[in-house]
DNA sequence: ACGGAGATGGACT
DNA sequence: GTCCATCTCCGTT
C-alpha cells in the first residue's frame, strides 16, 4: 500500500477500516519509539445511530469532524479508546482501532501496560494490545493525542500512521460493545490474527 | 448544579 | 456469565 492509497482509502470510514488493517502505528515519546500493526477496527459513518458524531458535534466528539487522519481520542470509563478520522471535513465519521500486533518497542508496551494495572495482575502475551483499551494503555495514547494529525512524519510525531504491506484475508463481523445499529457487520480483523480481540 | 451513561477492562462466580 | 471502578461529557434543572 502507497502513502496516496492510504490517503484515499480515507475517503469514508467505510472505505478506510478494512484498508486501515496491516497499517502500521509509530509512537515516539521521550522513553523511544513503539511499532505497532493494525489488526482490528471498526467503522462508524455518518449517518449511523452508534457513531458519536450522529448528533452533532460536541466538546467530546469535536475532533471526529476534523482533517481525514487526524486522532479522535476519547474516555471511556478508565480506559481512552483511539480512532483515525475519515471522510470530509466536517462529516463526522472515524474508524475505531480495536487491536494492534506489537512490531517494536515490546518492552515499553508492557511497562505501559503494568504502570496501568497496578494492583493486578501483569497482563501479558496476546492481552498486551487485543482491545480498544488496553492499545491505549500499551502505547500511551490519552486526550493529549486527541486532534493531531497522524500523517505528519517526523522525529517529533509523536503519533504516526503508516501504511501497511497488502494483508492476509479479511473477516467481517458485527461492532462489539455498542447498545444500537448491531447487525451492520462494521467490525473488520485480519483472519486467523491471535491479536484480534475476544 | 446534578444525574446518568458509556465504541472498556479486570476480577470474580 | 455478572459486577463495578472512575471520569468526562452531555442534557436537564
């Protein structure tokens, strides 16, 4: 996949979820960098009873109708879920990144994942970075990230989108965790990825 | 000023 | 499967 194709593909969250998997996440902080590949997301058009943006903007949702690429960050109990923006300027649609396959950087994932659990158990293995969450938690995304811009490259990007190498077979399921719109089958993983979540 | 809800995760039965 | 921690935001008073 090419820069431009990735450009295109984020075009609608219809078009950019299934192309988002493979695509590779760069976060640099001051304690290095972390390397992770895209293996699961969701998307939520405009238009869609279940996507933040479908009553309009809001304080919380605001960034979902920024730039195509750019971070939509938001809370969710005490967990920070991540989505790249897509669409028009304006539209109010995003892609949901729910599990990434640690590249690089291992050892600062599972830092990052312990310094969230104290008190309980260390996760490990595939409980690293199988959910919206917990890849939060592994490469420190927080409300700080909400808004920039993920195609900006650059020693001091700290949140980097990239594009991936053609992936494996697709599978499409129902959204996980939503109370409305549950039959629309938006939930993309790469087939047969033990990253994926449940 | 206040009450409720949530695109979750973890512990427990 | 059930329960709930913990916080930001929203809609309503």
């Amino acid at each position: 996949m090419t820069r431009l194709s990735l450009e295109r593909a984020l075009a609608s969250a219809i078009t950019a979820a299934p192309a988002l998997l493979g695509c590779v996440l760069a976060r640099r902080t001051k304690g290095g960098l972390r390397i992770a590949r895209i293996v699961e997301t969701e998307a939520y058009p405009p238009d869609d009873p279940a996507c933040h943006a479908f009553r309009g903007p809001t304080r919380r949702n605001g960034a979902m109708f920024g730039q195509r690429g750019s971070a939509y960050v938001y809370r969710i109990h005490r967990s920070f879920c991540f989505n790249v923006v897509a669409g028009r300027v304006g539209s109010g649609e995003a892609v949901l990144v729910r599990a990434v396959e640690p590249v690089d950087g291992l050892a600062l994932m599972e830092q990052a994942r312990e310094r969230s659990s104290v008190g309980r158990r260390a996760p490990r293995g595939y409980d690293l970075t199988n959910g919206p969450g917990k890849l939060c938690q592994a490469l420190d995304i927080d409300l700080s990230l909400n808004g920039i811009d993920l195609l900006r490259s650059g020693a001091d990007s700290p949140l980097e989108l990239l594009p991936g190498s053609r992936v494996e077979t697709i599978a499409t399921t129902s959204r996980i965790g939503i109370s409305v719109a549950k039959a629309a089958k938006l939930r993309f993983v790469i087939r047969r990825s033990p990253w994926t979540s449940r």
